[in-house]
C-alpha cells in the first residue's frame, strides 16, 4: 500500500501480500520509502504512530551528511549503506538516456554481488531479526533500488514467488510517475523528460538481472541468503513468525 507523505517520497507497507499458499505478510510491520531527512513534522508523527521501532538507512554517507534524517521518537537510527561511496561507483553524469540505463544495469551487479553490499544486507536481515517484529522502516533516497532490493531479498526469504516480488519492487513507478508530470507541469523539455525517465521509475529488466546475478553465483536465492547473507532455515523460521499471518 502506497501512503501519501508531505515531505517522505515512496511510502509503502510491505503488509497484506499475499503468499501463493494463502499466508500474508502482517500490517503495520514492515515499511519502505526515500529518505527522512524532509519528512514534516507531520510525517514523524505519523511514523511514531505506527510504531516504528527501527529507521534502516541504506543511503551513503554523503547523502546521509547533505539530508539527516529527521529522528522518529521511540526509533532506533541504523546506518546500512550496500554502497558506501555512491558517486564513486555509479557516477551519473551521463545527460544520455541509454548511457543511464546501463549504469543502472551495471548498479544492479554490485547491489548483487559487491561484498559491501553483501555485508550491508545480511545486517538488513539481521536488524529486522533483532526488531522481534516491531514495526521496522528502512529506506535509500527515494526508496527504489537499494530499497528495493531489501524488499525483494525479505520477500524472497519469506517464501513468495518471483512474480509477486517483482510485482511489489514495481509499484515504485507509480510514484515515478507523479515525479515525471511534475516535471511536464514544470514544463520540462523532452530531453529532461527523456533522461529522467531513467532516472526516476524502476524496471523489471533490473530486477531480474538482479536475480540473474545471484542465481549464476550462488544456484538460487536460497543458498545466497544462506550461505552470502546468514539467513538459513532457523532465521527464514523466525521472520515467518514474526512477519507473516
């Protein structure tokens, strides 16, 4: 479910998917979104009131310097970056629109398979452990693809299929479409238009390569949440319980 947030981008509950043999992840447990560091007064009441116990921060640090995040009261702060340095991996200088696209592509390898990101996801997985099911948020910049990921490799773990997966990691262009009319209203050009059409929306090219990656690899996300990340048969067990009805 998509929320509406006066300064927090991409605000998603992970609650209510449904596993193919009818099981369901909790409400009001496990969300995802860009960053706080604009969130209004409102916003951190809002968070509060869900009771979010821990903010995931999967930004770099220079992304985290320029935009803190502002703190939910009652919430844990943890840094979580799959890449430390981004600029430094993925500079997108680039105002040619295919150019981002393969930067994009090539940033989904690293999320796979960089151990800095391996090392930053198996703390994802195990801070969501040690929240004990109290509601967890955790979030990049716009909440799209460091994320995403989060999200496809939690939904992985709990047990749903590929399509459902992909389906949730999509839902993120129905923001990236209110981002890009803004931009038509703004009366954006059609270059801009163009290359932020790159930028803004995910796409399901990348997130199968995604898996594609850790599969040639590991053979199968199972044996890499296992054997990369930690998240064996006992942690797959607890997060089922804690996270599913």
């Amino acid at each position: 479910m998509l929320f509406d947030f006066e300064g927090v981008e991409n605000v998603r509950d992970l609650g209510g998917l449904v596993r193919s043999d009818g099981a369901k992840i909790r409400g009001n447990a496990l969300f995802r979104s860009g960053h706080l560091g604009r969130a209004s007064a409102g916003d951190i009441e809002r968070l509060a009131g869900w009771g979010v116990k821990r903010v995931i921060d999967m930004r770099d640090r220079n992304e985290r310097a320029r935009h803190p995040d502002r703190a939910v009261p009652g919430a844990e702060n943890v840094w979580c970056p799959p890449v430390p340095d981004l600029e430094a991996v993925i500079p997108i200088k680039s105002t040619v629109p295919h150019e981002v696209r393969e930067v994009f592509h090539e940033f989904y390898r690293l999320l796979s398979l960089h151990p800095d990101a391996i090392g930053a996801y198996e703390r994802f997985f195990q801070e969501l452990l040690a929240a004990d099911g109290a509601p967890v948020l955790w979030h990049c910049t716009q909440g799209k693809d460091r994320t995403g990921v989060g999200a496809m490799l939690l939904m992985s773990a709990l047990g749903f299929d590929r399509e459902t997966v992909i389906e949730e990691y999509l839902l993120t262009n129905q923001f990236a479409q209110k981002q890009l009319e803004a931009m038509r209203l703004a009366r954006a050009t059609d270059e801009e238009l163009a290359l932020m059409g790159e930028v803004f929306p995910v796409f399901e090219r990348n997130a199968r390569y995604y898996f594609d990656c850790i599969e040639i690899e590991y053979g199968s996300v199972g044996n890499y949440l296992e054997m990369a990340l930690g998240v064996g048969p006992e942690q797959i067990a607890k997060l089922e319980s804690r996270y599913l009805q």
